[in-house]
C-alpha cells in the first residue's frame, strides 16, 4: 500500500524506512513520475497535537508489509 494525496507520517529519529514494498519494482522502465515527497528533519522533536491524533492512520505501520 503507498501512501495517499495529503499523506503525513512521522517516523521517530532512528527508524530507517524507504520506499514500499513492489514500488521500486514499478519504477522500472518509468522516466518519471507525477508525485511529489517532502521530507522534514528537526533538530528538536515534533509534538502530536490532539488533532492530528483525531486523524491518525492507525493501520499505517502495516503497509510496509507484504
């Protein structure tokens, strides 16, 4: 499963992560692609408002299995 239009995911300091699984596979052969990735790294940590859990994906952590 890839993530969405709007998606937003915070991965705590030490995690490695990459793309998802069969995605390197469907870019063979792609010259490019219409998407776009933001990545922000901080020197101090994030905090997780009350909102932002009220919209949390709780199933994300599994979309990096196959």
């Amino acid at each position: 499963n890839d993530v969405e239009a709007g998606h937003i995911s915070l991965h705590p300091a030490g995690i490695p992560h990459g793309p998802h699984p069969g995605a390197t596979e469907r870019s063979i052969g792609k010259q490019k692609t219409e998407e776009l990735a933001v990545m922000v790294d901080t020197f101090k940590p994030l905090m997780v408002t009350e909102e932002a859990m009220k919209i949390a994906d709780e199933s994300y952590h599994k979309s990096w299995l196959e």
